[in-house]
C-alpha cells in the first residue's frame, strides 16, 4: 500500500478518514449524511478517491468529534485491536498528569491502559515498559504488533502500530514541554519497500524486523519533569485529536522553517553557531548571511525571533512561572530575559501575562460542544 512521500504540517493521510467512514458504516450509520453534516469537502469514500491525498488535520478532527460520539469509541481511527471507550484518554490523562517525571508518567500510563486491556479479554501488554538498560539508556516497550492492532494483515499492522506509537511521542513532548529525544525507534514489522513516510512520521533511526516495539531514549529523558495541570490538559482536550495526529514543525520548504527545525523546540541549549547552522544547510556562511538578507533578517534577529515567539507562546500558559520560561529560553538570569522581552514587546514578562489574561476573560464564551471527550461535556 503505498503512502504519501512528505508528511505536511497540519494535515493527514484521507486514508483516517476513510477508516473511521468504514467504522460508522458498519455500524449502520449513513456515511453520506455524516459528511453533509459536517459540510466535508471531500468523499473519503468515493472509488476515485486518492486513500494517500493529504487534508486539513482539523477536518480529521470534526469527523473524528463525531464518529467518536455515535460509537464512543475514542481510538482515533487507528484499527486498534481493543476499544476505547469515551472518556478514556481523559482519564488517563488524569492518571498521569500530577506525575513528577516523564518516566513516572510512563510507568504509570501503562499500567492504566494494562488494567483496561484486561477489562475486555485483551492481552495485557508488557509487563515492564519502562526499563534502563546498561548502555545509559532507557526502552519504553510498547504492545507486540498481534496484541496492539486488530488487523491480522502485516502491512496495515505496521501503520497501526507507527501511528500509535508517534501519536505517544506528541503527548509526552506535550506533557514535558519540548522535544522528545529519541535515540532510535524499533518496529517488528519488517522493513516496507517504501519506508520515506516511516521516517518523516519520526525523523530518526528506525529498525525494522526488531524484536519488539520501542522507543529508545537516554535515560535522563526519563527525568524530564512533567510541566503541565489539569487547567492545562483540560485546554489540550479540546483540540485533540489535532495536536496527536500532527507534527508542530512548520513547513520546512522554506529556509527560515528549515532553520526552526534544526533548532527545534527546546531553547534551553545553546543556539547553533552561524557556521553549524550553514554547514547544516549544507552552504557557506556567506551564502546563509545572503539569503536571510533576502528575507529581511539577520542570524541574531532570527534568534531573537525565534525567543520571542517561543516566550509569547510560554506566557500563554499560566502553569509554567516566568522563571521557568527564562530557563527553557535558554537565558542564565530571569533579569536578561525581562530585558530581552521588554526589548521585543515594549511589555515585561509579567504585563504581558496579565494583558492576555484579561483579553481571555474579556472575550470567554461558552465552551464548544464539538470538544474531544465527552466526558469534558458532562450536559451535553
């Protein structure tokens, strides 16, 4: 089965839609209606469509809001083997929201989803996820392909599976606030014959044909603390499945995406040097300096960009305190990030915080009933 060549920000394989559209179908509900319903562009259905055309992941969503609803079943649209039942993401969620670590936070998702796979006769799952090994690493296990996906087919286990497992790396980068650092991904299903797709859903080593399921990380990734409340997840849940099914990245068909990408998220490290950043986009430094002159910058104006939007983004946030922000933006004193924001806004951290907070409160309205879990809507 062949699959898209480039995984784009913000979108999705048409194929998620067709697979949740054969769900409700087979439950007895009319496609077509649904699609009107939610004024959908395009038929998933149709016998010309392209199963492999990338649309909008927002569109996923709406459709995935409502087959969620009529089925309650919450397991967006992956072929899972075992059902997941409305609200269950929630819960777990709640499970492991007030962990100290990521790897508490691991530990402790799987032992949740382990009691419910035993609630509906399915295999339990691996009994220890989370291990350290001897190299200085740390393996978190998942399912073998037969227990985790319902479809005894290789292939479509195979995309099962990385689906899965790369809808698991969004939420942990979610709930400590930065990149996940993955030193390889193991995958049992053997090597496809075009594995581009595989590689950009990741974008690091893969093993295929390997004994088990897992990702490999150091091991003071496991460290890592949790920077996320109740407040925050219950803000998250409303756009999911979105934030799950894709990656932040920008398009990096650009040079100045292709810069942020190499930076990535976590500003806490120091920038690259002009000469790493050129040399990692394979051209001189004199030609680097030309281009972001076409653009209108400099590399020094990039960084500070790239802070500001970062810090913008942060202060939306009102679990993460000021001092933290400095540290995750890479400043060694919270006085040069207040300088350095003041510098780029005209505002302190702290004004900027309650500015927005009042623009909120200002302009709140009724929570939207379309939310992720049901559970969230207990009227509705």
């Amino acid at each position: 089965m062949p699959k898209p060549a480039n995984l784009k920000p913000g979108q999705v394989p048409l194929k998620y839609a067709r697979n949740m559209l054969q769900v409700v179908t087979a439950q007895g509900y009319n496609p077509a209606e649904l699609l009107h319903s939610l004024q959908f562009p395009v038929d998933p259905l149709a016998a010309n469509a392209d199963r492999d055309a990338m649309i909008d992941a927002r569109l996923y969503t709406r459709l995935y809001r409502r087959v969620m609803w009529l089925l309650q079943d919450e397991s967006f649209g992956l072929g899972l083997r075992q059902r997941t039942p409305a609200g269950s993401f929630r819960m777990l969620a709640l499970f492991i929201i007030h962990c100290e670590t990521l790897g508490q936070a691991l530990q402790r998702a799987a032992e949740f989803m382990s009691f419910c796979r035993t609630l509906t006769d399915t295999p339990s799952g691996v009994k220890y996820p989370v291990q350290l090994l001897e190299d200085g690493s740390a393996r978190f296990r998942f399912p073998d392909d037969g227990d985790l996906a319902g479809s005894g087919d290789v292939n479509q286990q195979r995309y099962t599976t990385a689906h899965t497992m790369a809808i698991w790396r969004r939420f942990c980068q979610w709930l400590i606030g930065k990149p996940l650092d993955l030193r390889s991904v193991h995958l049992q299903a053997p090597e496809p014959e075009k594995r581009a797709y595989f590689d950009q859903l990741f974008d690091t080593e893969l093993v295929f044909g390997a004994e088990y399921n897992a990702f490999f990380m150091p091991s003071y990734t496991l460290d890592c603390p949790l920077v996320r409340t109740e407040d925050s997840l219950r803000r998250f849940l409303r756009d999911a499945p979105y934030h799950l099914l894709v990656s932040p990245d920008e398009d990096d068909s650009t040079l100045l995406s292709q810069m942020k990408r190499i930076v990535g998220n976590d500003l806490s490290h120091e920038f690259p040097s002009v000469v790493a950043m050129a040399d990692r986009l394979h051209m001189s430094v004199r030609t680097l300096r030309r281009r972001l002159k076409e653009h209108g910058t400099t590399y020094q104006q990039f960084k500070d960009e790239l802070r500001r939007e970062h810090a913008m983004r942060w202060l939306n946030q009102p679990e993460l305190k000021i001092n933290a922000i400095s540290a995750l933006l890479g400043f060694d004193e919270p006085s040069a990030f207040h300088r350095s924001f003041k510098k780029w806004t005209g505002m302190t951290p702290g004004e900027y915080r309650t500015s927005r907070q009042s623009l909120t409160h200002d302009s709140a309205a009724p929570a939207a009933t379309g939310n992720y879990k049901r559970s969230e809507f207990d009227g509705r």
